[in-house]
C-alpha cells in the first residue's frame, strides 16, 4: 500500500500553494456575479410588474403615539430591541417582569406604546397579539381599536377586521379613515352594495386624499355592478383629487371602454394616462387593446411598438402585435411575431395559445376547429379566436355564440360587435349586418374600416350610389387607402360612371404601383369603353409584376386576338400552358388562333388536348365538326372536279 498522507501534512501543503485563498476568490467573483445577474434581471423587469386592481394602497393607516416619561419610553425600546433580535417571543415579552411590576395605567401606556410601534414597523402578527391583551373597552378608550382593526386586515384576517372598524364606527361615526378602510374590505369581498353605501359617507365626510380614495373605491364598485357610467363618473372625480394616480387612471380608461364616450375623448384620457408614466408599457398595451376593440387596427400596431420598444423582450406585447396583424390580414407580419413567441414564450398555456394563432395564420382553420372544441372553458382570447375560425369554416352559429360570451368585455365589446355583422353580411341578412356595423361607427365614428364594410352591403344590394355615399366617409378618414379606393373605382364602374372611374384607378396605380387588383379592375374598365390599346398597356404593366398570372396572360392574348396579332397572343398563351399545361380555355383559345391562321396541324393538335381534357366540350367539339364539314366539302368539290 502507497504511504497515507496526513491530513495536516496536505493542509499545509494547501496553504502554503495559495491554492485555498484561490478557491475563496473564486467562490466571492461567483457569488457577486450571481447576485449582479439577479438585481440586473429585476431592474430589467421592474417596469413589467402588474399593478393590482384591488386599490391596497389606500388603506389609511390614522394612529399617534403619544407622550411618554423617559424610562417608561426606554421599557418600550428595550422590548422592540428584544423583539427584533427575536431573543424573546412576544408572550414572553409581555410576562416579563418589567412590565409585570408596572402600575395598571403606566402597563397600559407601554403596551400601547408598544403596539402603535409595531404597527409602524408593519409587524402585525405581534401587534394583534399585544393589543388582544386590552379589553374592547379598554382598546377603545386608549384609541387603540382603530389600530388593532388595520392589523387584523393587514394579516388577512378580513372578517374580525371588518367587525373592530364597526366597533370604530360605533363610537366614532365620522371616522374617515375607519370608514374608508372599512368599505375598501367590504369591496374586497365582494359586499359592494354594503361598501358603496359606506364609501358614499366618507365621501359626504372627508376631503383631500382621503375623497380621492373613496371616490376611486366605489367607482371600482360600481365596475363591479356594471354600472359603468357612475363608475366613470367616479373616477374622474377621484382624478381632480389625485391627478397623478397612475392606477386611478388606469382602471378609469378600462371603465371607458364599457361607455358610449366619443372615441376620442377616451383616447385622450389615455394620453393623459400615458404622459403620467411614458415609460409604463402597460398603459400601452391597454391603449392597444382599446384600439383594437375601437376598429382602430392601424393605431393599435404604432402604440404596440412603441410598447416593445419600451420592453423589448415583453412577450404579451408581441402576442398583442402578432393578434394586430391579424385583424387587418397581414400574415406575414403576424407570422414574424408568432415565430419569436414560440422560440421565448415558456409557459405551457400561453404557448398553446400561439400555436393555435400559428395554426390560425396558417389558414389551418378544421384541425383548429376540432381541437378548439374540446376546451370546454375557454378564456375570452380563445373564445374570440374560436369565433374567427368557425367564421372561416362556415360554422355561423356556433361562432355567434363564441361572441355572445364576449359582450360585456371591455377589451372584445366592439371586436365582437364587428364579427357578428360579418356574420350577418355573410348570411345576406344585410338589414341585421347595417344595424349592428352602425353600432360600430357609434363606437369610433372614424373606424374607416366599418364604413368600408357599410359600402359593401349596399353595393351587395345593388345600390352604388348609396355605397359610393357611405364610403366617401371612410375616404375622408384615409384618402390613400388602396381597398378604399379599388371599391370606389368599382362603384363608378357599376354606375356606368366610366371615366370616373378610370380616374380613380390611375390615380391608384400611381399612388400603388404594384397593387395588382387596382390594374386588373382599371384593364376591366378600359376593356369596358373598348379603349384595346389602353387595356393592354395595363395588363403589360400587371404581367411585369406578376408574369405567370394565369388570367393576365389570357386577357392580354385576348386582346392581342382581338387586334388580329396572333404571334403575340399565341406566345402569351404558350406561357400560360407552360405554367398550366390543363387549362382548357387558355388551350381552345390557342386551337382557334390556329385553325383561324390555316395552321392546320397545329389546330387539330391543340383541339385534340382541348378534347382530351374534356371530351364535351361544345367549343373544341364544334370547330372539330366545322373543320370536318370544310375538308369534306373540299373532297367533294375536287372530286366534282
């Protein structure tokens, strides 16, 4: 066996290397590291923290100490230091015989004392504790019953708190701040007809801060109640008060959302919300939603960046972008929002919900269906994401009764309102589809998306004059908004109104000069007025930006036909087979510029795959039996011959 070597020989050897004051060093690098990373993770996070709803910041805490003699002032610091130090429990504490010795009314003081002490210190255990040794007499006569009700609460204990801030009441009926802590507890649990009745006292009562708080608390009651006009009524009197109260402002602008407000005046108090605190993401977010639920899609995107921008790696942000996207069709985007959620997002519910909107983008719409339908509670994000999809599936009834469970959300009330009229429009009951997008413009008077909507159920109707009328209103909102105008090229269009339209569409095309659909429809109508060489030049430009476009290569070779230029027209047709090697007409076509031309071979070629592809069809069949009837004709005259 190999010598042992002691173990004070190898600490030796270990001090003497150095080796132990390394490892040390090493060990406070790591740990100062470590803690760096965790105050710079909560520093990055700080501003994300949400706000809760509950007002606990305006409980009043309303007690003074009061004067005591030298040594008995320096009993209570001596049992505080005992306290902290824990050497003593406070049972003990009480039963030592520092206290014992003293007269009735100098123990009272100290425990008195004692307890206000660590009310202050916000220790509420140990002062419940001190103040359960007085009598409810005795508590009430030292001023102390105010105290002991604010622990009770402050420990949870809701309903003996509530009971003590009565006791409070009883002798003192115009206590503010008892009558205020009071109502906030019956409107954290749930008793907002009791709490709103007691909040209207202290209002009748109280001034500065305190009527602040009480307006705040039962404008939050009255949200409860879904009496939203008094509740915003509430708030904005809570706001003269105590301006700068971010959270006041915040559940005041959620508030708004439930009213009949003009949209801009809610917009402007969020403004005013948001220049509390430029650098709050949160009231950006809530601004977004607002406008997403105000048929304002484009304003919503703006705010939303800048929220990002403020909180770059916030994920809600990007799921409410990516859901922007959405609403105004711009897949490519949303899938850019989608694809950094599903690489970040590590909480199982939330990264289900972004696959579900991947597979929604995706236009997955029956596998999303099916699985949508086996979540038997669903939250309003999924209940307005399963509307959408039984929409795109066809499912109207279904997708309505998805949207009923959303109309009393403030963040889905008009998204909803939208979706039914789509609804409706769809159904062709275009009378129920007008009356609920009016409702929208109600809403948000400049949502040129709803009076683009309105336009399309009159011109279902056949009523252009009154389309055109009704989406000159979304015009005036956004004069250069391409679908805007696409429509109102239309609508001239309908009405024979020609080179109105074609006023339009050029102006388009100018302003959007790859804007396919604006060049389709100014072809149309160029085609319409027999204007050949205008519609070609058109179709030209439209092939240049998308040169395999099956029915642009069809219209141009039609046109080409029609000014006699079958070279031109039979190139373009061969591209389109080239593309699409069973498109009948596009083969037909090229079968009779053919047969016109005397290309024989040719001709029967072509009409022979015209045949293949469909043996009937009466175009192919006939010029087959009229190309036959010509050649037998001509047998029959040169054999007369």
């Amino acid at each position: 066996m190999p010598p042992q070597i002691p173990t004070e020989g190898k600490n030796k050897l270990l001090s003497h290397t150095g080796l132990p004051h390394l490892i040390v060093a090493c060990l406070i690098l790591l740990i100062v590291w470590i803690t760096e990373s965790v105050i710079s993770s909560i520093g990055n996070e700080a501003e994300i923290i949400t706000i809760k709803s509950e007002l606990n910041d305006d409980f009043e805490l309303d007690i003074q100490q009061i004067n005591l003699e030298t040594h008995l002032l320096e009993t209570v610091d001596d049992l505080l230091e005992k306290i902290a130090d824990r050497s003593h429990s406070i049972e003990q504490i009480m039963n030592l015989e520092v206290i014992q010795q003293l007269g009735i009314v100098e123990k009272q003081q100290v425990l008195a004392h004692l307890a206000r002490s660590l009310i202050e210190q916000k220790d509420y255990d140990n002062s419940v504790t001190v103040l359960n040794s007085f009598s409810i007499q005795d508590r009430t006569a030292l001023d102390l019953q105010f105290g002991y009700a604010f622990s009770l609460s402050a420990n949870g204990n809701v309903e003996d708190a509530q009971l003590a801030y009565l006791k409070v009441l009883e002798s003192k009926p115009n206590h503010q701040a008892a009558a205020l802590n009071l109502g906030l507890l019956q409107k954290k649990n749930g008793q907002c007809k009791e709490a709103i009745k007691l909040l209207t006292h202290v209002i009748e009562i109280s001034s500065g801060q305190k009527l602040a708080k009480a307006y705040a608390a039962r404008a939050g009651c009255y949200s409860e109640v879904k009496d939203h006009m008094n509740a915003v009524s509430d708030y904005r009197k809570s706001i003269e008060y105590r301006p700068t109260h971010e959270l006041t402002w915040r559940l005041f602008v959620r508030s708004l959302g439930y009213t009949q407000e003009p949209y801009d005046k809610k917009l402007a108090s969020f403004e005013k919300a948001i220049a509390l605190n430029k650098k709050h993401y949160r009231f950006h977010l809530q601004k977004a939603q607002f406008h997403l639920d105000h048929h304002d899609p484009t304003r919503a995107i703006e705010t939303l960046k800048e929220a990002k921008s403020l909180s770059r790696d916030n994920l809600e942000a990007r799921r409410l972008l990516a859901w922007a996207y959405l609403e105004v069709n711009k897949r490519h985007s949303a899938r850019k929002q989608l694809r950094y959620l599903e690489s970040r997002e590590l909480a199982k519910s939330k990264k289900q919900l972004i696959n579900y909107l991947s597979q929604y983008n995706n236009k997955e719409y029956l596998e999303l269906q099916t699985i949508l339908k086996k979540i038997k509670i669903k939250s309003p994000e999924l209940n307005y994401l399963a509307a959408l999809v039984n929409i795109k599936t066809r499912y109207y009834k279904r997708a309505l009764k998805h949207l009923n469970n959303l109309s009393d959300h403030p963040d889905y009330t008009g998204r909803a309102l939208v979706q039914k009229a789509k609804i409706y429009r769809l159904r062709k009951n275009y009378k129920t589809a007008l009356t609920l997008y009016q409702k929208a413009t109600f809403r948000n008077k400049s949502a040129s998306a709803v009076w683009y909507e309105i336009s399309r159920i009159w011109a279902k109707q056949e009523d252009y004059e009154k389309a055109l009328e009704i989406l000159q209103q979304a015009l005036e909102i956004k004069p250069t908004e391409r679908k805007f105008l696409l429509a109102k090229g239309n609508y001239l269009k309908q009405q024979n109104l020609l080179e109105g339209s074609i006023s339009v569409l050029e102006q388009l095309i100018t302003d959007h000069p790859r804007y396919i659909r604006g060049y389709r429809l100014l072809g149309d109508v160029y085609m319409s007025v027999g204007d050949v060489d205008s519609a070609i030049k058109v179709l030209e430009k439209l092939l240049e930006i998308k040169p395999t476009d099956e029915l642009t290569l069809y219209q141009l070779a039609t046109l080409y036909l029609d000014k006699e230029e079958h070279k031109t027209a039979q190139d373009l047709l061969k591209r389109l087979l080239a593309e699409r090697t069973d498109n009948i007409d596009a083969r037909y076509l090229l079968a009779s510029s053919y047969c016109e031309l005397g290309h024989t071979n040719a001709c029967e070629k072509e009409l022979d795959r015209v045949l293949r592809l469909n043996s009937t069809h009466s175009g192919a069949v006939n010029l087959k039996q009229k190309r036959l009837s010509i050649t037998l004709l001509n047998q029959n005259s040169s054999d007369g011959k």
